[in-house]
C-alpha cells in the first residue's frame, strides 16, 4: 500500500483579475521528500507557494495537507499545522534581534515551545545556520546573506512538517554556495520534507529527489531531475524554441 502524500495540489488556480497566475496546477509530495519547483521567471512558481503556505488563497482547486485540506485558511493556521517558510524577499523582525527572531518561530509555528526551552533551541538552530556569537546582533544590522540564514533558523524553530524555501540559495557566492547545498541535504537526510523552489541548477541536481516545472502558470513537466531537465518542452521554457 502505497503511504498518502504528506502534501496534494488539485488544479489549483489563482487569477489577479485577468491574469492567471497559476493555471490548473496539480502535483502531489510525498514525506521525506525533497521536490523542486523550478521554471523560468515569471512562471508562478512564488505563487504556488504562497497558496500552500496561505499567503495567498487559490482562486479554484483544493491544497490538501496531511489529507486535510488547507487551502483557503488564514497563513498563521497553516504554520500551526506545520507549513514553514522563507522568502524569495527576506522577511525579518526588524524589532527583535536574531535570538528573538528565531524564537518567533518557536513560539508561532507547528512546535509551540515557550521561555527557556525556546531560547535554548534558537541558540542550536543559529548555530546550525552559522550565525553562532551572533544571538543578539540587531537584525537590520546584519548582511543580506545573514538574514537569509536567520530566516531559515526561524522556519526550522517550528519543528515544519513542510518546509518551503524560495530561492534560498540565490545570492550566495560559491563558497557560501557550497555550505548552504550541505544545509539543506542535512536537512533531507533528516527526513524533513522540502519544496525548493530554486534557479541554481547545480544545487537542484544535488539534492532534489523529483522536478516539477512550471512555465507561464502551468506545469509542463514532472519527474525525475535528469530526465526533467532534458525534456524537450523545458529546455524550450528555459532558452526559447531556436535551443529547444
């Protein structure tokens, strides 16, 4: 018997008036898996993972989690469920230092730890994420590079059933390039289950375990990575019908 998919996108579809964003889109994640959303810019990919995060709700079609359904529930519900982010645009709390920021998450999110038990674990995860010695460094302070890796620790605080990361990688110059890749396969040999939404190819041959590929809204192609990546229909989203 094969086990239900920790995550199920059914035709969902968001308009923003006449446009549609996301078009029909089906896909389904199984647990422990690491999936890669990619396609060239403009596709929808930050879209869909608005709506399975809550940031936006579907226009038609059904998120289901855990085979219960979330689409449509406020963004702050889906994190007590188990759903955790990062942002293609970082979002920090500017008021809070890295501790508190970290701990926010601890508190808000899927694992609801309080007081010293939080702040212990916000410790670990800054470290984790290579921000040791740097608990109660003022966040607004801090390099873009930095606050990409503050907000990874504030997603993992909430122990996620689902972790989505968009572009997390990009930015990152090629040694801190190779750190993050090491991060995020600690992460998938943990078990966690992961979309990554992701332009760095390399880093999207490394660790992903599936590809979908969406392009214009739709998704075009589904499968395993090589076998995605060389598909003729992908290669044509990406470089335009005279490389195709």
């Amino acid at each position: 018997m094969t086990a239900a998919p920790i995550l199920s996108v059914n035709r969902a579809q968001k308009k923003f008036g006449g446009l549609i964003a996301v078009n029909d889109v089906s896909f389904d994640v199984k647990q422990g898996e690491l999936l890669g959303l990619i396609g060239p810019n403009g596709s929808g990919k930050t879209t869909m993972l608005n709506l399975i995060s809550g940031a936006l709700k579907p226009t038609a079609g059904e998120i289901a989690l855990g085979g219960k359904a979330i689409s449509g529930l406020a963004a702050h519900h889906i994190a007590r469920r188990g759903v955790s982010r990062t942002f293609q645009l970082v979002r920090v709390l500017p008021s809070l230092d890295a501790e508190g920021n970290v701990m926010a998450g601890a508190v808000f999110g899927h694992r609801r730890l309080w007081g010293e038990e939080a702040r212990e674990l916000a410790h670990r995860l800054l470290e984790r994420v290579g921000l040791a010695g740097k608990a109660h460094a003022p966040v607004a302070a801090m390099t873009y590079i930095d606050q990409k890796r503050l907000e990874l620790a504030r997603a993992l605080a909430s122990d996620p059933r689902l972790l989505l990361l968009d572009e997390w990688l990009a930015g990152l110059n090629p040694s801190e390039l190779k750190i993050g890749i090491s991060l995020i396969d600690e992460l998938r040999h943990e078990g966690r289950t992961i979309i990554m939404v992701e332009h760095v190819m390399d880093a999207i041959r490394t660790l992903c375990d599936r590809c979908v590929v969406m392009s214009s809204g739709v998704k075009i192609a589904e499968g395993g990575v090589a076998e995605t990546l060389s598909d003729s229909e992908v290669i044509r989203a990406y470089l335009g019908d005279d490389d195709a």
